[in-house]
C-alpha cells in the first residue's frame, strides 16, 4: 500500500495459485471478499456452489473471453463486460469457460457486516 493509502497491480502481476488469483490477500482487503478466476473452454471459471453459510451475495464481471453461468438452473451467456449479481446467498451458481482465456473477477460479501476469513 502507498503511503497515500492506494495500491495498483495488474491482475497478471497477482501470483495465481491453480486456476484463480487472491486478488483480496494480495491488496489486504479486509471489507470484502475478490478473486479473480481463470478457466480455458469447457472448464469451470466459478465452482458449483451456494453461500448459505456464509450470508454473502456475490457479483461476477467477466473481465475476459465467455462464461455461461447457471444461477439456480437457469444459464445466462455472459460474454466480456457481462455482470452477474446473485443477492440470494442460498442460490446455487457456476459458471463455465465458454473461450480460452476467460477470466472472471468475483466479488462478494455479507450484506451490512465486514468481511471476514471464514
């Protein structure tokens, strides 16, 4: 962090770990979970999953490449500059890699409390 209280990085910069990048560790985030996930064609960019136990709604920006996204069991094409909010914490998601390269930054966090570990 600057002395000025802001950072930059390239999201290549960030050290991936697998197919995903800890976008929050590598900043110190501490209000809110975001990751960045990578996935070539037929592979998954977000896991199946719900977030019941964490409370958190999450938002997904395609930054790169194609996803479809299933949200409850409904698929939504998201190409590049496509956003996908889900409120419902108990709603099951995922998205595929549609293209090589697709990367998606993940944002989430429990609504009215600070982001914490789990």
């Amino acid at each position: 962090m600057s002395e000025q209280g802001w950072s930059i990085a390239r999201l290549d910069e960030i050290e991936r770990i697998g197919d995903w990048a800890p976008v929050r560790a590598h900043f110190g985030i501490e209000a809110f979970g975001v990751n960045a996930w990578y996935g070539d064609e037929g592979a998954a960019v977000i896991p199946e999953h719900e977030e019941s136990p964490s409370g958190h709604e999450e938002l997904y920006v395609v930054i790169a490449g194609r996803a479809t996204f299933t949200v409850n069991g409904e698929e939504v094409d998201a190409p590049t500059g496509t956003i996908v909010f889900v409120r419902d914490p108990a709603a099951q998601r995922g998205a595929k890699a549609q293209e090589a390269g697709t990367t998606v930054l993940a944002v989430g966090g429990e609504p009215g409390k600070a982001y914490a570990l789990r």
